[in-house]
C-alpha cells in the first residue's frame, strides 16, 4: 500500500490551512454490506472463525465501545464481518485519510493521531455512541505488535470508560499475527485465523470500579502471546521466508551483545558480528545452530532488550543520532516531503532540526506514553514518528542499522522513568 506524496519546503506546508473538524458520520447500510461482503470473500480463505463469550448480554441495536488487538491491516475486515448488521465507527490515523476523505468519512471512520493528545477525539466518540447511535471500534495499542503480544497501553482507557458509560466488547484475534506479521513485511503465511469476542463489561461494572481497576482489566483481555498460541496449537508456518526482517524485532544479539549486526533471512537468524546464529522453527520457537540457545521464545528475547534499553536510560548511555528523511502530515490531502535533517533522542527527549535550518522541533519524554515507530511504511521504509497536534513529522533513518523498535521502546520507558522521578517529587513536596 503507497500514500499520496508530494514535495513541498518546510515553511510551505507549515503555512497550509488546518482542516476543518467535521462530526463523524454514520455508515449506511450499504457501506456496510459492501464492506462485509468483501471482508467475509476474504476471510473464507483464512477459515475465519468466532468464539462468543457473554454477548448474549449486548443487544442488537446497543451501541458499545468494542477493543481489538491490532495484529495486521485484516483486523478491521474481522470486525466488520462478525459485527454486521451493526453500524460503527472506526477510530483510524489520520495518514488513513489522505487522498480518500470522502470514502473514509462514508464508512464511519473518526480520524486521529497517534500518541498525541487529542481532546476533539473524546468529542468524535461520544458523539458517534450518543448521538449517532453508532457502536465505535478502537485499537487501544495503537500500532501493530512487534513480537506477537501487546503492545502498550494508555493509562487513560479506563477514564474513557467512566465518561462514556457503554458496554464494552473485546475483539481478539488469533493468527493474523501468525498470518502476516509487520516484520516480515506483512507477506501473507498460510495460517487460518480466529476470534475470541467477549462481553468485558456492562455500564454497571464501569459504574462501580475506578479507572485504575478498569485499566487492570484491559490489560488482563490484552495479555496473548501470538507465537505461544502458535505453539500451543501446533499451528505450522512452514514458509521458507517466515524470518525475513526479524532482525527488526530482536536487533541485538544477546551472545555478543552487538546492535544491528542480527540478519534475519529465509528461516534463520544470524548475527554477523559473532556468527551466533537461530533457526525460526515451523511452530515459531528459536534454535540456535551449534550451541545452547539463550532464548527459545521470540517475545522473551524482545523483552530482554526492553530491559536493555531501561538499563542504557538509567546509565545515560542511550542515544539516537541518526540523518533521516523528513516528512511531514499537516492536512489529508497528502504527505509532503520536506527535506533532511537530523533525529536525536535521550533522556531529555526528541531533537528534530533540518531543512535549511528552517525547523527546529522538540518533545519532551512527558509528551506521550509511547510514539509511533513502524516498519516499511506505505512501503518507503522504517520510520519514527512525532509531532503534535498541528503537525506530524515522519522521520526515516537513512543509516538502515538505525533500529526504530528501540527509539519506541526507549520513548515508553523514558515515560515511565520521567513519570515515576514526577511523582516522587510531589511525595516529598506532600511530606
């Protein structure tokens, strides 16, 4: 999939106009039965399945808050097949409406950025529930699952909950991961797919717990493990290219502790630095090829270097450097390419500057719990971005060792970090 890209200096596209917020609109029912038609033809070919828990408890026409698990761009086509007749909106990125606003308006979508504070959001929503009469789907992680578990969760949901004051139903997927994982570059494995959908929870069980209680039950339907599942159920992916691109999910190697030097190809993962090398199994195990391995488990090794890089924050060794592409979204109507610059994050946080000295950008580690970091984008390749609410700004490392799950990760626990260092200092203001 490509986006609309068109060149434009720094200060052309920062003096664009800022579109005009429009209220969701409500899918019809055409829309609908397109959408499900062409979801289900597809689906088929997966074997797509549903497992049902509690949804007795929804009525038809009851409009509710459902929460998926993000695992590859099909998640939207299961929703809209098990969901129809019902009508919903689907809360997307905003990169979703560029060149196609009139259609992604017509089949209910709500349009907003990720990782970035978005009061008008709250509005779309209610607005979509209480007054469209329209049940809204959200991806509450945001972005695709590097290694097959979730990723991050806002500590905001469970506020949500209590002002929306609607059932909730989780959607969990389970081989769509399996079936196109983002590292691999989405190449389609032959893997059929299921869903568990469950009723979470009724307005009465919102009513009664606290945000934080709500937030402990988000967590709890969002703990999977997509290559444990895989093993659990002796799911075979037996495709020679099935670890294309790990590299990208576990990029240091725990033998020799090198950055960047991991190659995943065909079936196996090699590190060129020391040679330790991993074959991907058919049920998605690691082995290593002539030694004992240091981990078996793909999610267990991507953990480890969560713990690496919380090591590196606390030691004040971690650092991006990085000469990237710059691109900018300010309006739907394209994405404009703006120049080069120069990334660099720390624990003071992200440092953008570039196009002729025109921009100078900021963002401290406070600014979001996580922020946006992908693989292959729109197919012009690994990409970090930041930004605000005015603008966005896609950053594409040209140094291809340049690791974005790192800068994602390194963000979060900065967050935490920061967060944690904010809350002490109120204790002793407090004492």
């Amino acid at each position: 999939m490509k986006i609309k890209i068109v060149d434009k200096s720094y200060s052309e596209v920062m003096a664009l106009p800022i579109p005009k917020h429009r209220n969701p609109k409500k899918i019809g029912l055409f829309f609908r039965t397109l959408i499900k038609v062409l979801s289900a033809l597809n689906l088929k070919r997966n074997d797509m399945s549903y497992r049902e828990h509690g949804m007795e408890r929804l009525a038809k026409k009851e409009p509710c808050l459902i929460l998926m698990n993000h695992s590859s761009f099909i998640d939207l086509q299961i929703a809209a097949d098990y969901l129809y007749p019902r009508p919903f909106s689907t809360v997307c990125t905003t990169d979703a409406y560029v060149g196609k606003t009139w259609l992604m308006r017509q089949i209910g979508c709500i349009p907003t950025q990720k990782f970035v504070s978005d009061i008008t959001l709250l509005k779309d929503i209610k607005y979509a529930l209480h007054t469209l009469k329209s049940s809204v789907l959200m991806y509450p992680e945001a972005g695709y699952s590097f290694d097959g578990t979730a990723t991050t969760l806002p500590d905001s949901l469970g506020g949500l909950l209590k002002i929306l004051k609607v059932p909730v139903i989780t959607i969990i997927s389970r081989g769509a991961f399996s079936r196109e994982p983002l590292y691999n570059m989405l190449r389609h494995r032959k893997v059929s797919i299921s869903a568990d959908v469950t009723y979470l929870l009724s307005p009465e069980d919102i009513e009664k717990s606290t945000p934080d209680e709500l937030n402990g039950i988000i967590k709890e339907a969002f703990s999977f493990d997509n290559f444990r599942w895989q093993q659990e159920n002796n799911i075979i992916i037996n495709e020679a290219f099935r670890a294309d691109g790990l590299e990208r999910v576990l990029y240091k190697c725990p033998h020799c502790l090198a950055e960047g030097t991991t190659e995943g190809k065909g079936t196996r993962l090699v590190c060129k630095s020391c040679n330790s090398a991993y074959e991907l199994t058919e049920l998605g195990a690691l082995e290593r090829t002539g030694g004992e391995p240091l981990f078996t488990h793909i999610p267990n090794w991507f953990s480890w270097q969560r713990d690496e890089v919380r090591k590196e924050l606390f030691d004040g060794s971690y650092r991006l450097d990085t000469d990237v592409d710059i691109y900018m979204m300010v309006d739907y109507s394209a994405v404009y390419r703006v120049g080069e610059g120069r990334l660099t994050h720390d624990c003071d946080g992200f440092r953008l500057v570039g196009c002729n000295g025109e921009l100078e950008y900021t963002q401290s580690p406070l600014s979001s719990y996580s922020i946006c970091a992908d693989y292959f984008w729109y197919e012009i390749g690994d990409m970090i971005c930041i930004g605000n609410k005015r603008h966005l700004f896609y950053c594409f490392p040209k140094n291809s060792k340049t690791i974005v799950a790192k800068t994602r990760m390194a963000a979060e626990e900065l967050f935490l970090i920061k967060m944690n260092e904010k809350r002490l200092r109120r204790q002793k203001v407090n004492e």
